[in-house]
C-alpha cells in the first residue's frame, strides 16, 4: 500500500475524455472566471473610488469581494489549465496548498457573513448606536478576525489533512483537491482524528449560523414594526441579498463537508463543488448590486468611466 510519502502528485477528476469536451470546458470556465474577475473588481473600485460608500458594511463588502476573487482563483484556474492541456495531474505540493487557500478563504468568507449580520443588525436594530459601535477602528478589528480565523483553521485543517496515511491511491474525485475527497484516499484507522477536527469547524460554523439566523430574527422584527413601507423595502434590500448569500453558502458547504465520506455520489459531489466554489463569486457581485441602488449607480459610473476613457484613447490613436 502506498502512503503520503510516496505520493508525488495527484489526480483530479477529467470532465470528460473527448478533446472537443475538454476544450468547451475550458472555454467555458474561461467565460465564469472573467465574469467572476469583472464583477468582483467592479464592485472593488466601485467602493473604492466612491467615498459615499466608505461605510461599515461597504467595506465588509469590499472584503468579501476580495475574497471571492481568491476562491475562485484557487479552483478554476487549474481546472481550466488541465483541460486545456489534457491532463489530470496536480503536485502534491500544489494539491496541499489548494486545500490551505480554499479552506482559507471558505473560513473567512463564512466568518465574514458573521461579521456582516452583525454589522446590519446594529443598523437597523440600534442605528443610534451604529457610529459607536462600528467605527473603523473596530471594522478594521472585526475583519481582521474573520481573516485570521481563516488561516488558523486551515492551517489546521490542512495540516492534520495531509499528515494523514494515505492508501487508497492518489486519484481525487473532484476537480480541485478538498479535504472529503482526500479523506477517502486515507487509511481507516486514522480517519477519525480527521472526523473529530471537523466536527469541532462544523461547531464553530454552527455557532456562527445561529447568531445569524437569531439576528434575523431580530431584524425582520425591527423592519416590520416601521410604519413606513418605504423604510422597510429600503432595510430589506440591504438584508435579502445578505441573507441568500448565506443560504447558498451555508446549505451546499454543509452537504459537502459534513456528508460522511462512505456516502459517494460523484456527480451530486461535483454539482455541489460547483455550486460552492464556482457560482457564489460569480452571482454575489450581482446579487448585491442588484438590490442596492447605491451600490449599482456607483458600478454604473465605473463602467461609464471605463469605456469613455477606453473611447479617448482609442481617438487618440486614430489622430
């Protein structure tokens, strides 16, 4: 039997075998990847060139955008090249730090949502208390947490992962490396010290989505006791995107790590992986401009912005 120390490289799963396939693959995670890169950078610049939008949960905002450009970025861009180049292979050192990037930045984008559940409950809950409460100074501190929260729990994940025998082989059933997948390839013996680190991560991510869920309550509450309809569209278009984020989020990273390793089914597995990995950096850009005007006319100018200078120096050449 072969273990982690023999181990030079891995195997991801190949879409398909036919080289037509592989290249509309390619073609077609190349279209995901770019709109994901435009839509994320336009909300970065948006918020980073408005300074109207220099708020609290702009700037929770601005840091999910970031790290949905690094979540991404970790999966797609090998998957693309694999299927550009017909091949399955990933180095074990680039599997193990594909995990540590991945778990990294799920971590902190999920402790983010904490934070920004947070941030617009204080909002509309006890907005008088909102200056107080969340001043820069301690935005800086509350997204610093998130952040660091996410490298410490993959660095352990990560860590106790790969210094796992491994005996099963080398072949992974997904098209990056993640840790259920990898599991499988472990011994059974040493299975459960596994088990027992994510069982300690799904209580942390449990406690998490209680104080989501309870602060919802609590702000669906506060909205709905406004006498003004207008007031409660104007709260719930900064909540909903919010809150379908976190369902998203939540429900597919919950069936994929928390599904006990002997329950395959490879193409349900590789739905949810795409639902979870690939889609939200995707769709999030636009589901928070989309219901928030503010945001939207501010993309709006930068895209305006963006094409009359493209417009400009084109002129310029044809002078």
């Amino acid at each position: 039997m072969s273990n982690s120390s023999s181990i030079t490289e891995f195997l991801l799963l190949a879409f398909t075998d036919t080289r037509e396939l592989q290249l509309l693959h390619f073609v077609l995670f190349l279209g995901i990847y770019l709109a994901a890169l435009l839509g994320n950078s336009l909300v970065l610049t948006a918020i980073a060139c408005n300074h109207r939008l220099h708020t609290p949960m702009y700037f929770f905002l601005l840091n999910f955008a970031l790290l949905d450009l690094g979540c991404i970025s970790t999966t797609l861009p090998k998957a693309m090249a694999n299927s550009l180049w017909d091949t399955r292979a990933i180095s074990y050192a680039g599997c193990a730090a594909q995990v540590f990037l991945f778990v990294f930045l799920f971590s902190a984008e999920y402790s983010l949502l904490t934070v920004m559940a947070y941030d617009r409950y204080i909002a509309i809950c006890k907005p008088l208390h909102y200056g107080t409460l969340l001043g820069s100074r301690a935005c800086a501190q509350m997204a610093a947490a998130a952040w660091g929260s996410g490298i410490l729990n993959a660095l352990l994940q990560t860590g106790n992962t790969f210094s796992l025998p491994l005996c099963q082989g080398n072949a992974v059933d997904q098209f990056f490396c993640e840790i259920p997948q990898i599991l499988k390839l472990s011994c059974s013996h040493s299975y459960f010290r596994e088990v027992g680190l994510v069982m300690v991560s799904a209580c942390f991510a449990s406690g998490c989505f209680v104080f989501i869920v309870l602060s919802y309550v609590q702000i669906i509450r506060a909205v709905l006791r406004r006498p003004s309809e207008q007031g409660q569209h104007k709260a719930f278009s900064t909540c909903l995107p919010h809150l379908a984020v976190v369902c998203l989020f939540v429900s597919t990273g919950a069936f994929s790590y928390l599904k006990p390793p002997s329950i395959s089914f490879p193409f349900l597995d590789l739905v949810v992986a795409v639902l979870y990995s690939v889609v939200p950096p995707v769709l999030n850009p636009l589901i928070y401009s989309l219901r928030n005007e503010e945001l939207l006319n501010s993309v709006k100018k930068v895209i305006s912005w963006s094409f009359f200078n493209s417009y400009k120096i084109i002129a310029s050449f044809h002078k």
